[in-house]
C-alpha cells in the first residue's frame, strides 16, 4: 500500500504534480463557464418568459437542441465544426493555419449545455414571481431596467439557487468530457498515469475521491451563498 501512495509524491517520482494541474485545470474550466452559461441561460429565459411569440419559439428550440444532444457531441460539433468555420474564414484573407484552443471549445459547448438547463430553472423562478412585483415597480416609478434590478433579480436568484446549484455540480463532473479533445484535465492526467502505472484502480478511485472532495467544498459554498440570499425571509 505505501507503494501506492508513494506514487502520488509530487516531482519526477509521482503523479502529484501531475494530477495537481489537472484539478486547477478542471476547476478554471468549470469556473470560466459558469457565468458564460449563467448569463445565456438567463437571456433565454426572459426570451422564453417574453410576449413575442418568435423570441418564445427561438428560445424553445435552443433549449430543446442543447438539452436534446448529448453533451460529448456538443462538444465535438463545437471543437471540430469550430476550427473548420475559423479556418475557412482565415483562409479568406491568409494561408495561416488556424487551431481552436480546447479551453475555449470546452467553455463554449458545457455553457451552451448549462445554459439550455438553467434558462428552465430561470423560467421556473421567474413564473414564480407574482405579477404585482412588476406593477409595485411601476408604481414606484422604477423602470423596466430599474424593477428588474432591484425588485426581480433579488427574488430570482433565491427561487433558483437549488436549482442552478444541481446543475453546478453536474457542470463540476462534466468538465471529465474535455479529455476527449486532449485537453489536460484531471481524467486525462489521471488516465495518463494509469498507462504509465499500470495501477487503474488505484488512480481512479483517487480521481474519484478528488471529484468528490471538489463536491464536498461546493456544497458548503453553495448552502453559505443559499443563507446569503434567505437572510430577508421571515422564519
């Protein structure tokens, strides 16, 4: 056993260091696309929530192709269809050879995944804010930007913070998808020393244990940031 753990060491004797860049890898990832997703998510789903029926009829189709396709091909189509479009668009102007950063495709296909699911979570939480919110603002002499500020939002984010927090921890363990385009993430890096090792199980359950780890300190995140937005509502 102490073999094992001897494999874990950081420097050129263990996988430490190794398996240390993929996890800052993988939490940069889930980090940078969380707000790109929130902030899609939210802009469909006041276009879902809207009275012009052809911002309800496009938002609905978007919401229904990236919940719809599985999240390994989002990520394909965005990586592969994305360096051929810039690649065609360079080659316009130049002969220079255009790559797709596997970051940046990674970002764009899991936000365009979260966001599909967090405009349903927004729209649930918009609905369930009463009509007269919008009138009080009215009264008050606020505009549209001003009510939606100041009176909505506060309440969105308390009615959807379980459900955009689910949908974090499913982003967390979907950045394992990356691996497939080379990006060095922790299942890659992880998968990387089982080929050196020959140790599967042992390199895995590590994986495993790190994921959960990186679970664990999110839910504490989340239930401090849940208490933040409660910290109005009567007991």
């Amino acid at each position: 056993m102490e073999e094992l753990f001897e494999l874990l060491r950081f420097g050129a004797q263990g996988w430490g260091d190794e398996l240390a860049t993929g996890v800052w890898l993988t939490i940069r990832l889930a980090l940078a696309t969380l707000p790109l997703g929130l902030a899609i998510g939210f802009f469909v789903a006041l276009a879902k929530n809207s009275d012009e029926p052809l911002l309800r009829a496009a938002a609905n189709v978007y919401t229904t192709i990236f919940r719809g396709v599985p999240e390994l091909l989002t990520l394909f189509i965005v990586y592969y269809g994305g360096q051929i479009v810039i690649g065609r668009i360079v080659a316009l102007f130049s002969d220079a050879y255009v790559e797709v950063n596997g970051f940046v495709a990674g970002m764009v296909a899991l936000g365009l995944v979260f966001s599909a699911f967090a405009s349903e979570v927004f729209l649930g939480a918009f609905r369930g804010i009463g009509k007269g919110q919008y009138e009080a603002g009215s009264a008050l002499g606020l505009s549209r930007f001003q009510t939606m500020q100041l009176i909505i939002v506060p309440q969105l984010i308390r009615l959807a913070l379980p459900g955009l927090s689910n949908l974090w921890m499913v982003l967390l363990k979907d950045t394992a998808l990356v691996s497939v385009i080379a990006l060095d993430d922790l299942l890659r890096k992880t998968n990387i020393a089982v080929g050196a090792t020959k140790e599967p199980f042992f390199f895995y359950f590590v994986a495993c244990m790190i994921y959960l780890v990186m679970s664990i300190i999110s839910s504490i995140g989340i239930d401090r940031i849940n208490a933040w937005a409660q910290r109005g509502e009567a007991r």
